[in-house]
C-alpha cells in the first residue's frame, strides 16, 4: 500500500508518518505544499492519502481531493485542526473514508489503515 500525505506542518507530517510506519507500512511520501501536491498524486499514485484541510495556500486539501478524484479512485481521510461544520460539508464534495479533527489518537489512524489494507 503506498500512503501520501499532504500536510503543510513538517512536524505534524511526521508525526502522522511515524505512525503509519508503526503499521507496518513503507510507501509514504509526504507533500508540504499545495502546488506540488497534483503532481505528486499522478506520479506516485497513492492508495491512500491524508489531506490537511487547510494548507498554506489559496488551495485547499479538498481542492485537491476534488482534482486528483477527477483522474482516479484514491482513498481519502481528511485530517485537520478546524471542527467547524462548514468544513465538512465542502469535504463532502468528495469521497472519502473519515474525517478527523486534530489532534488524532495514533489507535484511530492504525485501525484506519488495517481497515484499508484489509479492503486493497
């Protein structure tokens, strides 16, 4: 399984990878900026991605959701530090597995990624 995940905190980027390696799992890329993130998706071609709500940019983690979705099914958990409903609802724009407020439990991303390993 190959794991993105786009997230414009280095530290919170790496806390999230040092928990999926705990799972096992080796394929992870990580993207702190917006404008890379579109080409990252076409050339890595993630199973799974966490996406950061709100990056440092005029583009969202859901703008980004929305366009890589356009091209192909890709597994999405959106991840961010705003509980405001509105958020939700734009992510609901899109296809996605969870939608979690930080920050995230370590146990909850484990059984996330066994459900998703369980399903690919």
């Amino acid at each position: 399984m190959k794991i993105l995940i786009i997230e414009d905190d280095a530290i919170q980027a790496l806390s999230l990878e040092m928990i999926i390696k705990k799972t096992g799992i080796k394929k992870i890329k990580k993207v702190h900026h917006a404008s890379e993130a579109l080409d990252v998706i076409a050339q890595y071609k993630p199973d799974l991605m966490f996406v950061d709500i709100n990056l440092s940019s005029s583009i969202s983690g859901i703008d980004i959701v929305k366009k890589a979705q356009e091209e192909s099914e890709i597994s999405v958990v959106y991840i961010t530090g705003n509980s405001d409903s509105t958020y939700r609802k734009k992510a609901e724009q899109t296809q996605f597995i969870d939608f979690l407020i930080k920050p995230v439990h370590p146990k909850v991303l484990e059984n996330l990624i066994a459900k998703e390993m369980s399903l690919n």
